[in-house]
C-alpha cells in the first residue's frame, strides 16, 4: 500500500482543496450504530448477517475496512470522536458526562465537532445518542432528545432466563418498532429531512442497537429463525494460555457471558441470533433515514457518515463484551459517501473514527482547526490505495495500549507485557509472538507507536 503519511494540517490544506462559498457546503448526515461491529454484508465477515440498506451506503462511498475506535468503550470512544483527540489527550477513559468532554475540548482551545460546525454556520441537529448521553444542552440548534436501550415492565424481569445469572439479556422485546427509541430518532430525522433548512445542516442520528440488553421486536428475530444453524465466531478454550496475566485482568470484564459458560448452557447460538436480529434492526432505520434523503431536495449535496463507537466479541477470546484491546473489540464499520466522489471503493489501510471530525472539515471546506489530533481521510477517498499512517492506536483503562497496522496487532499493557498478532496468518489472535524472537523488531517498531499516558493530556503524537 502506499503512503500518505501526513500530519492533519498538511491535509487539511487550501492547496488540496477549493474551499466552499457557505452557498456551496454540503450538508452532513452523521449516522452512528452502538456496538455495532464488523459483522456486516459488505465487509464478509458474517455470512449470516443481512445489512441490504448500510451495504448499499457502502457500494455508493467509500469503505474503511480497518476501521477501529480509540477506546472501546461508548463514552470515551464517543469524547474522542466528537474532539479528534486521543484518549491520554482529552483524558476520558471512563463514562464522563457529556457537558465534562466539552469542557475540556474548551479548555483545550478547541470545539465539540457539531459546535465546530455551528461556529462555521452550519445548522446543527442532533437525536439519539451521540455523545455517551446524547449531546450537551444547547450545543445543537435542534434536538430530538434521546430514548433509552428498552425496558421491560418490572426491572427485575428478563426475556431470558439464562441471562438473569449475567449482567445482560437478549430475547424478542415484546413491543411493537413505535415503541422502540431507534424508531423514534429514525422518524425525528426524517422529519427534519423533509423540511426546508437555509443554510447547510449538520444532521446526527445515534441509533442505540445493537447495544445491549438485546432486544427488538420478534420479526426481527424471524430473519434468523433457526439459531443452531447460525455460524459461530472462532473460539479456543486455551487461546488465552498464552497471554500475560495483565491481559486477563485489563480484558475480562466479568459479569458479561463468557463463552464456556455460554457452551455449558447452550446459549451461545440464541445470544447470536440476538446480536445478528438487532443489527439488522438497525440496518433497517439508517435505511428509512437514507431513503428519507435520497427523496429530498438535499440528495446531490449531502455528505453522509455511517459509523459504529467500537466493536464487540460474540464470543472470541472466551468473552461477549467490548472492554478489551484485542481486535474484535475495536475494529467499526465506517463508509463515507460524499458528492463528486467515486462510489463502491475500498480503503485497507489503518484508520481511526477519531479521522471523521478532520475529514469533514475538509470535505465541507472549512477552516483546518490545528487542535484534531485526527488525520483526514479525504485523500483516501481519491485514492484509495494510499494510507495516512503506519498504525492506529486504541487505549482502554488507562495505559493499556494497541496498535493497528495492516498486518499487525500489537497490544502493551501498563506493566510492559504484550501480546503481537500477526493477522496476515492469524486473524483470529490465537498465537501470541510477542516473545518471539523472530519478531522482537516488529515488536521495537510498533511500540514507538504505543501513546503516552500521564494522565495530564500529554500523548505522543502519531
């Protein structure tokens, strides 16, 4: 692959583009899933899954196939998305409230990415979660407001026996779609879609699934009626015999199901069935909100965005959760469709969601603001077969570490040990080389890419 290695105010330059009169600036659909990894049709990864609607967004722009968030976890991936700025910067590793992100974005000098836009005259429009709430009050010019996850009558009940012995659940939701808060934000867009806006609108809709509990009505649950035959992700019982002891304690977070318990009590083909029912769910309404555009006066000039906060183990590594630095838990779908770009390409270099704020400033032509630590994608989308960067990094639970190249996954926790995966010959992340002495220069490279934590926003830049 070639390189594009530049920093994002080499990127962000009025050579490479012709900045737009406020007349000219597209408008900005910002869609995002929650938990949604990268189990959709266009990338090939499930064979089971059925996306019709975020799989015809990615034939018409431009995917990112390694795509992966700075934190998996919602609200620091989500305080990193919204500011551009790694997570040892902002210094958001836990769920902070939204209003303390903009703060320190603020303090910073900088600027949410929906505020960014607002000062730069765009009308801003928010539904659904955005941030790890929603957005802070009155940072938008209009807000839908936000749902919650699905709540059953007495709290104390579960669709699914099994999971009352875990801190989750997943069954069929016994509530009609207009009860359901992705309906709600998918109809709020759409209506907004059908009004008349004077200036160009930044329009974000979070869609909460497939977030856990898994829950949505049954007929969503009916396009994959029989869970036994459903394909299982790969699992050892011994591929963690091999990682350090820091590995267990940073990346089991326990409470979720785990995949033996799961086996044990023959659980794990219908915890699937959930998972693959509430995406497809959620495939479903960011296809009203696109058909919605793609009947408006808005179609020809509007950039649109599909992305998820991280990724999510079905049972991978012996884990259903996201909270850890291994693969499944960082890697997001990420397509960007945008006029006067070419559709249906595929980028396979590494890449982060904290390039979306700077790569929408370029395509809207506004000003570069110098504080995104993000790098814009835009040329990627001219060129696809370039890069911007070697690897791209994800932090979780303080200094924990891991870095993306596309061959290598390499993870280093707080105590010096790590684990390296080679996923040329081992996607599934089941031999650990970090201490083969066939690969320590592969190891002495990629940690020259591991970030600074100090807890002070001091990050080593990449």
């Amino acid at each position: 692959m070639k390189s594009l290695i530049l920093t994002a105010a080499t990127i962000i330059s009025p050579m490479l583009i012709q900045p737009a009169t406020a007349e000219q600036r597209p408008n900005i659909l910002f869609i995002s899933a929650d938990d949604m990894n990268d189990w959709l049709g266009y990338t090939g990864k499930n064979p089971d899954v059925i996306t019709p609607n975020i799989d015809k967004l990615a034939s018409e722009g431009t995917v990112f196939l390694q795509a992966h968030c700075q934190n998996p976890i919602c609200g620091p991936s989500r305080a990193s998305i919204m500011t551009s700025m790694y997570s040892s910067t902002i210094d958001v590793m836990t769920q902070v409230s939204d209003d303390v992100v903009a703060k320190k974005a603020n303090k910073m000098g900088s600027r949410l990415m929906h505020e960014y836009f607002r000062d730069h005259g765009y009308k801003t429009m928010a539904v659904g979660k955005i941030m790890h709430k929603h957005v802070p009050k009155g940072s938008v010019d209009m807000s839908g407001g936000r749902g919650d996850w699905g709540r059953l009558p007495n709290k104390n009940d579960s669709l699914n026996f099994k999971s009352r012995f875990t801190i989750t659940d997943w069954g069929a939701y016994p509530e009609s779609d207009e009860g359901m808060s992705d309906y709600k934000a998918a109809k709020w867009a759409i209506d907004r879609l059908q009004e008349d806006h004077d200036k160009p609108f930044l329009l974000m809709v979070g869609f909460i699934r497939p977030h856990v509990p898994w829950f949505v009505p049954k007929k969503w649950f009916d396009f994959y009626p029989d869970p036994e035959k459903l394909t299982l992700p790969p699992y050892s019982p011994n591929e963690l015999d091999d990682v350090p002891e820091m590995s267990k304690k940073v990346n089991l977070y326990h409470g979720m199901p785990q995949t033996d318990w799961l086996i044990k009590e023959k659980q794990w083909p219908n915890m699937v069935q959930a998972y693959l029912a509430s995406i497809t769910f959620a495939d479903h309404y960011v296809g009203e909100v696109l058909n919605a555009l793609e009947s408006s006066k808005y179609k020809d000039n509007t950039i649109v965005i599909f992305w998820s906060d991280h990724g999510y183990h079905l049972g991978e590594k012996g884990i259903t959760q996201k909270h850890s630095l291994w693969e499944r838990s960082s890697h997001v779908p990420l397509i960007i469709k945008a006029p006067n770009h070419k559709g249906g390409q595929k980028n396979t270099s590494p890449v982060g969601l904290i390039d979306m704020y700077p790569t929408l400033v370029e395509l809207a032509g506004l000003p570069a603001n110098d504080k995104l630590e993000g790098i814009s994608l835009a040329p990627l989308m001219k060129k696809p077969a370039e890069s911007v960067r070697k690897g791209i990094t994800t932090t979780y639970s303080g200094n924990n570490h891991a870095v993306q190249t596309d061959r290598y996954r390499y993870i280093k926790y707080r105590d010096g040990s790590a684990e390296l995966y080679d996923h040329n010959n081992d996607y599934k992340e089941w031999v650990n080389l970090a201490n083969n002495p066939e690969y320590q220069k592969v190891v002495e490279e990629l940690d020259q890419l591991i970030p600074v934590y100090t807890g002070d926003g001091h990050h080593q830049k990449h």
